[in-house]
C-alpha cells in the first residue's frame, strides 16, 4: 500500500520565515521582496495589492475598492478596513427615474461609487505598517513604466471591446490599445499613464517631509483632494455610452471623494469546530460564509468524503438558504437596519436547519417576517433591463470561455504571526472608461443596489453597496491561523467554505484543498447587471466521479458540469505546528504561492 501523498499540482509551500499567496505570480513575489526587505505582512499585502492592480487591470485597478482583514500576532482579535466606497451624493432614485432607468446601469459613469482601494491602502500601511510610501509603491511603478507580461484574459477582455474603446470611450483606446488594437498575450505592456500618477502623489507626499506618516497622509489628500479627484471631477460631467444603450454622464464628484475615507471596524465572527471565523460586515456578503457555517454545524462530515455527492449536496443546498438571506437582508448597516444577529442565532438556524432534505430545492427562500416580500420586489426587478453593448456587470468577455470573477486576492502570513486577507477589485478596464491624464476606471460598485424603496440595499446617496468581496481569517486560541479567499463575485463564500471545510474537517493540507474539485450554486439573483438567476441550477467541475454526478442528478440538481480546473482561484496561508504554510490555485496558471 503507498504511502505516498495525494497529488496536488504544487506542494504545500511551507517554512518559518513568510509565506505569501496571491492570484498573480508577479504579486506574490513582490510580497516575498518586501518581507526580505524587513518588511511585515502588512507591507508586503500593500505592495502586492498595488502590483495587482497592474498585472491584473482586468480584475482590478487603482480605482477599484478592497475589503482588508489585518491582525497583528499580538492583537486581541482582528480588524477590517473596509475600502468599500459609498455612493455619490447625486446618486439618488429620482435622478435614474429622471433617466427613465429602472436598474442602474452595470457599466458606464453612472454606476460609480468613490473609489476606496488607495485610502484602505494607505490605512494599512499607516497604522499596521513599517515601511515607506515610496518602497511598497515602487513596485508597481516599475511594472508599469518599464512592463508586464500582459495576461491572454486580460487581451481577451480588450479584444471584445476595441471597436467600442473607439467609438465610445477614447481615453480607454488610448491607455489599452496599442496603434488601434488589442494587445499581444503574453507580450510586454506598459501603463505609463498609471506610472506618472503615483509618480506624481509620490512627489506631493515627499512634499510633507521625510515623515513616514506625514507622506502617508499627504498622499491620501493627494488623491482624495487634489490632482485625482479633480480629474474624476471634469471626467464625469460628459456623458458616455453605458449598458442601458445610451450616453450618460455620472454623477460623481470630487465633494463626494473629499468627504469619504476608508473605515476600521469589528469582524463579525462565529465559532465553529474550534475554531473563530471573522468575516466583514452585511456591506460585504461575509456573514453568509458564517450563517453556512451555522447551517451546517450539525452535519456529520465523517459519514462521507470530502469530495462526494453528500458533500456536494449538504454545502449546496447550505448555500441556498444563506444566500437567500443575504439576498433580502443584507446591506450597508449605517443605511439599513440588517438583523445580522438574529440571522446568525443558533435558534433561527435550527429551524432553517430543517429545511435541508434529501432532495435540491428549487425555492428562494429567506427567512424572518417580510422575507419574501423583499424578494418578490427583487425578482421583479432582477433581469428587467438586458445589458446592452459588450460585457456585463461582472466584465467578462469572448473570445476566451467565461471565467468567474473578475476580481483578485491576497493572503500574507510573516515570521513574527501577523497575517492579513484581503480581496481587491473593482475599476475594472472594460467596465468604465479610463480617466483622462490618471489611466485608470473608476468602480462600477452602485449596480449592486436596487432602484425601488424599502430594500437593504436600496439605492440612496452615502451608502455602501453591498459587495460580493470576501475576504476571510481565522483565528485558534486567540491567534492568527488561517487566511484565505478567492475573487469569484456571487461564488467567493461558496468556493472557500467548500476548501475551509475540507481543511478543517477532512486533514487536507492547503494545496490539496484548493486542488480538490469545487462547485457552485447560481439559486439566487446575481449581485451584478442584469443580475439574473437560474434556480436550482449547479455548476461543477468534471473531475467529481459519474457516480457522484449521476446521484446528484437523481437528488434533483440541474448539474451544468464546467471543465476539469475551471472554478475557483483560491488563496490561502496559515500557521500551525512551528510553521508558515501557503497554497494558490494551479486553476487559470496565474496564482502563486511563495515562502521560506
């Protein structure tokens, strides 16, 4: 009999002095460069993030937003920066009505929301960080002043979207086009106009003094305040061509950008199987991670392997019933009042509990009083206004097979414990025209939320969308454990429960769990335009046995099985037993995980 270790595609990355793991192999190794550096995890998460937001500008870019979720080795718990920026004060029902608009548009300027990333950066790297303005920045400069191998997605992307660039959106034939055309995959691309606008918040922040903090803060004015947003300011009052069909200008401006900076705040944490679970709050769809995790703490997870059809059908049919809650609950607390406590309460999953049989539900059904009221607003809306032009909501393009989620993610761990999460995305190329004179496009965020009252996620000015970013850490005995997370829009919390519950429940080590076939549920109205549904339906990698998938079948799934290594780009690190552990997904051959 062998002895011998499952196969996974790479080894679990293991040692004591980092481990770093992000959907970008540039990334993770300009986050390995900073810890050898002296810097900690946080330094290492900011110039990695930066670096995505180069090597990925499909997925996300300077004007996107991140969710961050940082703890210290020695913190009491860990915190998030939320980087979630709010709608424009301009965003009001009676503007889109005024457009004769019942949903709002999933690309254009009308969509936006205040771009966060840069300021829950730069909050990081202040209150967390030890390095430099100028040393976690110079990275990314560097990439996009002297080159990157330009991804083939990321060309697919702009392939669908040349003649629109420009006939619609020039400034964003001028920065992605190379003499009118697509770029070549794999070939070297530069993103000059990207370079001199951190050149230039550098040259403001040195401008403060040789005080790290003062830099940092100057840098934020600088963005918020100065040369950026008076950019986003002029950009936005012309009208451009959006997925209604038609030109619209935006509503965003640089009042909106000079009175929002990024928030700190509590997790939102439950136990499960001895371990602490902390998640962002109902602005994010973090907590369905925990109301799975509650649904599903009864489930005897030995009376059946990790990648059979009970597996497949317990979590799924988890899933349904979460994400039905989020779906009529969740929303921006300081807009909507969200009953995140009662939703996680052992008392309400105990009777949702009952709800699981031994068939797939083809309902929608969240739970409390005005439950499905909220949904059938929902419903009536969701699909009611079919993008038109290229892409969706959710900007992915032929002429290469769909990938989901358009959207990155990164996991640090140092030698001295501190571990960070975070999830970054938005502001994608093809998504929003880029800004003349900066490079890039600004977040598209606000199709997230609903033109009708009475929602919790009701469109009103001020107010964070409620993303799908989902970043996740862990925590055994009080201490950093696990970090882990995946872009994937609607399936982040369904592809990381599947690899966190492998991991906790069955022994796999990292790799093995992000190697190991995942699956996802499309129940429920999708979080970006024209956010539409398929009930009952079950996407799934081939790589689950006939048998498996035959009983799937027989319990009443409606299977759409997808390719052997197509779901999911999972990250993840950890710390257990004297070391530093880290494993990325071999899926899409971009992700790595680096360590010593």
């Amino acid at each position: 009999m062998s002895t011998l270790p499952p196969f996974t595609t790479r080894p679990e990355i293991k040692g004591t002095f980092g481990a770093v793991s992000t959907t970008h192999w540039l990334a993770s190794s300009v986050g390995m460069a900073i810890l050898e550096k002296g810097g900690n995890a946080f330094d290492a998460a900011v110039a990695s993030g930066f670096v995505l937001q180069i090597v990925e500008p499909h997925l996300n870019g300077p004007g996107g937003e991140v969710p961050i979720i940082a703890m210290r080795h020695d913190d009491e718990a860990p915190r998030v920066i939320c980087g979630q920026g709010v709608t424009p004060m301009g965003a009001t029902h009676e503007h889109f009505a005024s457009l004769g608009l019942k949903t709002v548009p999933g690309t254009g300027l009308l969509p936006a929301v205040v771009p966060g990333a840069f300021d829950a950066w730069m909050r990081l790297l202040r209150d967390y960080g030890t390095l430099s303005l100028e040393t976690v920045l110079e990275p990314a400069i560097g990439y996009a002043e002297r080159g990157f191998p330009m991804l083939t997605r990321a060309v697919s992307s702009i392939l669908a979207v040349v003649d629109f660039f420009k006939q619609e959106w020039p400034s964003s034939a001028e920065q992605w086009l190379e003499g009118g055309r697509a770029p070549r995959a794999e070939a070297l691309f530069r993103s000059p106009a990207i370079a001199a606008t951190y050149r230039r918040i550098l040259a403001e922040a040195r401008s403060a003094g040789s005080d790290r903090i003062a830099q940092i803060e100057r840098a934020r004015d600088t963005f918020y305040k100065g040369f950026v947003a008076e950019a986003i300011d002029d950009f936005y009052r012309q009208p451009l061509m959006d997925s209604s069909g038609e030109r619209h200008a935006g509503v965003l401006s640089g009042e909106d950008m000079a009175r929002w900076s990024a928030s700190d705040e509590p997790t939102i944490s439950r136990p499960y199987a001895g371990l602490e679970v902390h998640k962002a709050g109902p602005w994010s769809q973090g907590p369905v991670f925990l109301q799975q995790l509650a649904l599903l703490e009864d489930v005897d997870f030995t009376a059946f392997g990790a990648e059979s059809a009970e597996f497949v059908h317990q979590v799924a049919e988890a899933a349904k019933l979460a994400f039905a809650d989020r779906e009529v609950w969740y929303g921006d607390p300081n807009s909507a009042e969200v009953p995140l406590a009662t939703l996680l309460g052992q008392a309400y999953n105990d009777e949702r509990r009952k709800l699981v049989g031994e068939r797939a539900s083809f309902e929608i059904r969240p739970g409390l009083e005005g439950g499905r009221q909220r949904l059938e607003a929902i419903m009536a809306l969701a699909g009611s206004e079919p993008t038109v032009g290229p892409g969706g909501g959710e900007p992915t393009f032929a002429p290469l097979p769909s990938v989901e989620g358009d959207t990155v993610h990164l996991d640090i761990v140092d030698r001295h414990g501190n571990m960070v999460s975070a999830t970054p995305s938005g502001g994608w190329l093809q998504s929003s025209p880029s800004v003349p004179g900066l490079g890039f496009s600004i977040s598209t965020r606000a199709q997230m939320t609903w033109l009708v009252s009475g929602l919790a996620c009701s469109l009103e000015p001020g107010m964070r969308p409620r993303t799908t970013l989902s970043p996740t850490l862990v925590t055994r005995d009080g201490r950093p454990y696990l970090a882990l997370g995946t872009p994937g829009g609607d399936q982040q919390d369904q592809w990381s429960l599947a690899t966190f519950l492998r991991i906790v429940h069955y022994g796999y080590d990292l790799q093995r769990a992000i190697d190991a076939p995942l699956f996802q549920v499309r129940h429920f109205p999708a979080s970006f335009h024209p956010r539409k549904s398929v009930v009952g339906r079950l996407l799934i990698e081939r790589r689950f046995s006939e048998h498996d998938l035959a009983e799937l079948r027989r319990r009443g799934h409606e299977l759409a099985v997808q390719g052997d290594w197509s779901l999911g780009r999972m990250c993840a690190v950890a710390q257990h037993n004297g070391m530093l552990h880290a494993g990325a997904s071999a899926r899409h051959m971009q992700g790595y995980a680096v360590g010593r």
